[in-house]
C-alpha cells in the first residue's frame, strides 16, 4: 500500500463500498497511522511467511485484488493513479504482478498464492 498516499486509500474508502474488514481498517488512516500499521503488518506477516520478501509482495499486491472493484470505481475519476494502484481482476493477475515486481522463487510464489487466496484479516 505505500504505493499510493493514504489520501487516496482514504478517498476509496469515504467513496466506495469496501469488500474486506482489513481494507475497511486500514484504507481511512491517516498517514502516520497508516504506516505505522503496515510496518506492524509487515512484521506479523514476515513472521506468518517466514520471508519478508512475501510479506511486502502481499501488503502491496493484497488490496489491489481484494478490492479491486473498489479501486476501479475510485479509478474511473482518477485514471492517472492507475499505475500507482492498479485493480488486480485475478489470482493469476496478481502473481504475474507480484513475480515482476518481487522477482519471486517458485516457492515464493507458492506461497504468496496460498496467502492471496484466503480473505485478508
């Protein structure tokens, strides 16, 4: 999420129905709030995936597929962001995104994809 400023998270999150209860915790903080729990999710994910190179791929690939729906209304007023945030439509989307990004070992990826395909908490 440190893609995109926390005013944008938050306009998403005033303007548009949020499907998960993590992206409705976190997409309204304020900045400073806003990176001190992403450093704090940062840790507990490191700690869960044993990888710290999973743990930033997911915090960053996560909310762009879980509420890629979201994003894309927020995006329809605001294209020149969708580079920063660009709504992921699938699974598979996802993972070529977070390869390219990440540089992922087929480990890696296997499991970035288990932790994508449960619902964020």
């Amino acid at each position: 999420m440190h893609q995109a400023a926390a005013k944008f998270w938050n306009a998403i999150a005033q303007t548009q129905p949020l499907k998960t209860e993590w992206a409705q915790q976190m997409f309204p903080l304020p900045q400073d709030q806003l990176d001190l729990a992403l450093e704090k999710e940062e840790q507990r994910l490191t700690r869960e995936a044993n990888d710290p190179v999973v743990a930033s791929a997911y915090l960053k690939i996560m909310p762009l597929l879980w509420e890629h729906e979201a994003i894309s209304r927020f995006l329809n007023a605001n294209p020149s962001l969708t580079i920063a945030m660009p709504p992921l439509q699938s699974l598979a989307e996802a993972l070529m995104v977070a390869r390219k990004d990440f540089r992922l070992t087929n480990a890696q990826m296997a499991k970035l994809k288990q932790m994508l395909s449960e619902t964020p908490t």
